[in-house]
C-alpha cells in the first residue's frame, strides 16, 4: 500500500475541511474533516520525526488554521487556505525530511 506523506495530509486537512465547511453549510462537519486530518499527520509526524516535531508541526496545524480566518479578511477565503495548507506543508515537509534523512557514519561504526 503506498505511503501518503504526512505534508500532503495536512494541506488536505486544511483545504479540505474548508471545503467540506463551506459547501455542507455545517462548520462541525468541515471541523471533523479537519481534525481527522490533524489527527492522522499527527500520528505520521510522530513516527517519522518523534513526539516534539509532532507537537510542534500539530501546533503548527492549529495556528494556520486560526490564522486563515484573519488572512481571508485581507486575501479571501480560498487563498488565505491555500496559503494556511501550503505553509503547514512545507513545514511538515522540511522537519520530516530532516528526521529521515541518513546520517552520517560516526566514529563507532567503523571500528
């Protein structure tokens, strides 16, 4: 079965629970869209980077989402998630990468 990666879980998450929000007309619904989302790139951030990333890359989540609603004041609604979505993916993308990335051979391994 192939691996979605948390980045992309996240941007759906928020773009989808926006979409699911406006076009039901029931912001609850859009909001379990959201943190089922939230919930699953939690779980993926924690097994991919460890528990602190998947805090911090969670309260990340949150703040995009809370931020949006001020930006879609200034830029719209559907840009202001889209920007939300894209900023919460590129940083999922970079602590992941960084977690999974190899490391280098110490010292220990080649004796």
């Amino acid at each position: 079965m192939a691996k979605v990666p948390a980045a992309a879980v996240a941007a759906s998450g928020l773009v989808g629970g926006y979409g699911v929000a406006r076009w039901t007309r029931k912001r609850p619904l859009g909001g379990v869209a959201l943190a089922a989302a939230g919930s699953l790139a939690a779980y993926e951030w924690n097994r991919e980077a460890g528990p602190r990333a998947a805090a911090g890359l969670s309260l990340a989540y949150v703040a995009a989402f809370a931020g949006s609603h001020p930006l879609a004041k200034k830029v719209g609604a559907w840009p202001a998630v889209f920007a939300a979505a894209g900023g919460v993916a590129a940083a999922s993308w970079a602590v992941t990468r960084r977690a999974s990335a190899p490391q280098p051979p110490s010292a220990c391994d080649t004796v």
